[in-house]
C-alpha cells in the first residue's frame, strides 16, 4: 500500500498553486493524496505568512494536524509555504511537533525529502527563493472548471508595510510559451474559467520582454479552445493602460473585471506606504475605467490604521469608498511585520482604533454592496453553475462579476436538471447580503 498525503494550503491563490504542484509530484512519485487527514501517513501545511492573523492561522493549523500522531496514522508533519520561508528554524523550535520545514526554494525536491522523512531522516531544507517552480503540472484543488495560472513570482513593488519581497524574492514572470502551454492544458481537461494570479499581474513580462505583455497575453490566452473566461487578480493602479483596458472590450473572453488594491487614497499615507498617487488621480483612474470598459466590476482592498493615519485622513478614506462606491470592497487593520519599514514607523496607531476603523469601512461597503445588488434585481445575467444545495434546493453559481472564494454568489432555482460546470443565463430576483437569488431564464 502506498504512503498517503494529506494537504493543508492556506492563503492566497499564488500559495495554492504551489501546493497544486507539490501535491502532482508527489502523485507522479506513486503517493496517494488523501483528503481525510486522519488516514495520512503524512501532512504537509502549506503555509502564509502575510499578516499576523495568517500567521495565528498557520500555527493552528500546524497543532490541528499534529494531533493526528495521537489519534490517527501521522508519521511526518511536513511546513511548507511563506510562513516556512520567513521563520526557518523558528518552526521546529517554538512547535517541536513539526518534523520538517521546507522553505519555497527547495519545493522541487518535496518527493526526495518527503522519502527521507518517513525513514527517520528529519531535517530543514532551504534553497535560494529564486529556485522555487513557478510552473509544471498539477493537481486542481479547485473545482475541475476553473482555475488559477500563475504568471508571476515575486514582487519588486517594495510597498513599507509588505514583507512579500522578502519572503518570495524578486518579480520574475513565466514565459509566454510556458503560460499558454499551461492553459491549453487546463482546458483540455475541462477548465472553462482561468483566473492570473501574480503579486502583481499589471507587470506580467517587464523582465523577461522588456515591456509590459499582459494584454498580449490576453489576446493568446483568448484564442484557446474551451476557455469561456479570463479573469485578472492583483492589478496595480500604476500599470493599469489603456492598451489593457481595450483588451478588455474587445476581447469578449476576457471578462469585465479588475482587482485594484489601492490600499488608501490619502496622498501622505500612500507616500509613506512607498506607493504613488493620491485621491484625485485614483478617483480620475476609477472614472477612466469605468467610463472606458461598461459594466466593469472593480474590486479593491485597503489598510486602516496605517502608523501616523490620522482621524482626518481616515475620514478622507472613508469618503473615498462613499464616493467611488466600489462593487467589491476588503478592508484590513493594518498588521506590522517584521523587517519591513513601516513596522518602525513611528505614531503606530492603538489595535482597537484599528479595528474600529477597519469595522466603519466594512459597514459603509455593506451598505453600498446591498444598494448595488438590489440594482440587479430585473436583469438576466450569465452564470457558471458550480454546484447543486440539496438542502435548500437550488443551484448556485457565479457570473463575470464574482470572483471565487472572495465573492458572492448567485443561487437559483431551475425547473430542470443543469450540468455543473456549464453556463446558463438567470433572472435576478432577490438578494441576501452579499449574495443574490434567482431563477432560470429559458
């Protein structure tokens, strides 16, 4: 009988594509994937370590999984992922129920040290950032229909308050050919929806092509058979062109849809941040885009509680969302992290005014979500239908306008048996926070 593997990926959509490609080489090595952790012989955690509460995350995951040595088959506990990569040997000192740490340089060699762990050899293994893989085959973790793709590794942004840069390394894009490779793939096994994923998308190819070639990209990633959507995550403001924003009108697969993380709109925070512009060019940015490509969903994040934010620059962000009325909207306290410059800033602002003023944000953008979802009542609208509730017996879905894991959803009733996975057009007919309810349209 096989070893068996079970898996554990927190974080962001870049994390889960590593795990995606940890867990085929592993399958390719003759291992069996389980997702009943009680039955693994052994567990990798693929960890984040972007902000403290991904960090409390991680840690009590990595306990979770180590009770399996008590109470189930548990022979390796296995950390792998940014948490790994930032505190090294950290790990098994503070968490000794941890057997090995493999920081993301050494991802590749997961068969070799997972072979070497379960004969008793238990060590830390740590490679330079830029050996990680940022491509190769997979196993979707996601629904078989859609996916992410990785364009990118890495950040060259150097935002004050990220620690990314240090943990992942410098900004370095796939090739097109590789990229294109991939997709042609993916939809030959069904996947109808690609979603690019990079720390920042917008940059997709400054290194390797001297020039920016997203939307190039776009166009070949258009012409692939059996994809219905492209979908774009983490564009930023700067990179946002009019080359782009064309690519987005007239190339119908790619849908209308950008993921901006502003961050804040106060042009002193934005400086001390080490990001450009201020409220009027990002207000001018958002009127271009909207204006430009119709029925563009925007989607955004933002830190409150920023060291040195002030009441009236918090009410200048607050402002800022009443106005611009986003249709997706994440808000967090700010988090200081360790080796990054803003963590030694000084005026850092009290824990509960942060989460104050993160939890005003958040209320101002429900209200503003319910306005602009009872607004679609009336409209028929596509939907990719990604599964069936028995219990409340309805189908539900999402269309262009919701990304997975982040948004809502759309249920919906249907006289007739629909296939998962497959498109169909619904009558908007109610909502339910963020969410919205609906029928079939024949």
């Amino acid at each position: 009988m096989p070893y068996k593997i079970g898996m554990v990926s927190l974080g962001c959509p870049k994390n889960q594509v590593d795990a995606e490609i940890i867990l085929r080489k592993l399958a390719d090595a003759g291992f069996a994937i389980t997702p009943q952790e009680q039955e693994a012989d052994v567990i990798i955690v693929n960890t984040c370590g972007f902000i403290e509460e991904a960090k409390k995350e991680a840690i009590e995951n990595i306990l979770e999984a180590a009770q399996y040595k008590q109470h189930g088959k548990l022979k390796s506990l296995i950390v792998t992922g940014c948490l790994a990569e930032r505190y090294r040997d950290e790990i098994t000192k503070e968490i000794p129920e941890v057997d090995v740490v493999v920081g993301i340089g050494k991802n590749s060699d997961i068969v070799k040290i997972v072979k070497e762990s379960l004969s008793g050899k238990n060590e830390n293994y740590y490679g330079e950032k830029t050996d990680l893989n940022i491509e190769g085959a997979r196993i979707l973790t996601t629904q078989p229909f859609w996916a992410y793709l990785k364009i990118a590794e890495g950040c060259d942004n150097r935002c004050s308050y990220c620690a990314i840069p240090a943990i992942r390394g410098p900004y370095r894009s796939r090739s097109m050919e590789s990229i294109l490779s991939e997709a042609a793939d993916l939809a030959q096994t069904g996947v109808k929806e690609l979603i690019l994923v990079a720390q920042d998308t917008t940059r997709y190819g400054e290194d390797l092509y001297g020039k920016i070639m997203l939307p190039g990209l776009l166009k070949a990633l258009a012409q692939i058979e059996g994809i219905h959507w492209i979908r774009m995550l983490y564009t930023y403001p700067d990179r946002i062109t009019d080359e782009l924003l064309d690519v987005m009108v007239g190339v119908p697969k790619v849908v209308p849809y950008l993921d901006i993380p502003l961050q804040h709109c106060n042009r002193e925070i934005l400086r001390r941040m080490n990001r450009r512009g201020d409220r009027v060019q990002l207000e001018a940015l958002i009127h271009k885009i909207r204006t430009h490509v119709p029925g563009v969903t925007i989607r955004t994040t933002l830190i409150a509680g920023f060291p040195g934010e002030t009441e009236q620059q918090f009410e200048e962000l607050c402002e800022f969302v009443k106005s611009q009325r986003f249709d997706r909207l994440g808000c967090f306290a700010y988090s200081a992290e360790e080796n990054t410059p803003a963590a030694e800033f000084g005026n850092q602002i009290d824990p509960q005014v942060k989460q104050n003023r993160m939890d005003i944000i958040m209320s101002e953008q429900l209200t503003i979500v319910h306005e602009k979802n009872k607004s679609r009542i009336g409209s028929t609208t596509e939907v990719l239908v990604e599964g069936y509730d028995s219990y409340i017996k309805c189908y539900f879905g999402r269309s262009a306008a919701e990304a997975p894991e982040i948004d809502g959803k759309i249920f919906f009733t249907s006289p007739r048996p629909l296939e998962i996975g497959g498109f169909v057009n619904v009558l908007i007919n109610d909502t339910l926070d963020y969410d919205l309810l609906g029928e079939l349209a024949e």
